[in-house]
C-alpha cells in the first residue's frame, strides 16, 4: 500500500511547507461529496493523528488515513501547469467513474 508525489509536486508542496514555516507534511484524503460519491482532500498536516500512515516521497511526508488509503491506495499525485492554468492532478488507479466537472469520483 502507498502513495505517492511526483517530482513537479513534491517540490510544489515543499515550497508551500517552507513558506509555511511549518507542517509535517501534506494529508491526501477522500470524503464523501459531489455527483460521483468521493471527492480528494488535501491539506498541510501539523499534528498526526493514531490512524494515519506516513509515506516518503521525494523528500515530503504524504500522510493517509486509514480510511482513505482503500479508495487511494496506489495513487500518484502529480502538480501540471497548462498554459495559464497549473493544479494538481490525482492519478488514482482505482477510479473507475467520475463525474462531468471532474470534481467527484467513484471506487
């Protein structure tokens, strides 16, 4: 079971850290929303929680919960810049719909 970042997002991320001044790492979620069911939650983590679990990836600590990790186990998040537009992208191999906004997805 893992997850991880690309380089373009590991460096995203660390920069947004540094910035900070502060955070153990960043928290890759899902809850339940939008037209398809799930929706992907990511924030900084100051403070671990007794269910997470912790993987390394290019130097920044992705912190899953345990819930979590069965609908994104195996998902690689990457961070893009397409012309004026830059954002990260969940590459979840476990999707198998998601919705038209692209905002929700289905397991």
């Amino acid at each position: 079971m893992a997850v991880s970042l690309t380089e373009a997002a590991a460096t995203h991320v660390s920069q947004f850290l540094n910035n900070r001044g502060a955070g153990t790492g960043v928290r890759l979620g899902v809850k339940t929303s939008g037209c398809s069911g799930m929706a992907y939650i990511l924030e900084f983590v100051d403070q671990l929680a007794e269910d997470d679990k912790v993987f390394e990836s290019h130097g920044v600590n992705v912190i899953v919960d345990e819930k979590s990790l069965l609908y994104i186990d195996g998902t690689e998040l990457d961070f893009v810049k397409e012309g004026l537009n830059e954002g990260f992208v969940f590459n979840n191999p476990n999707v198998n719909g998601e919705c038209g906004c692209g905002e929700s997805f289905s397991v």
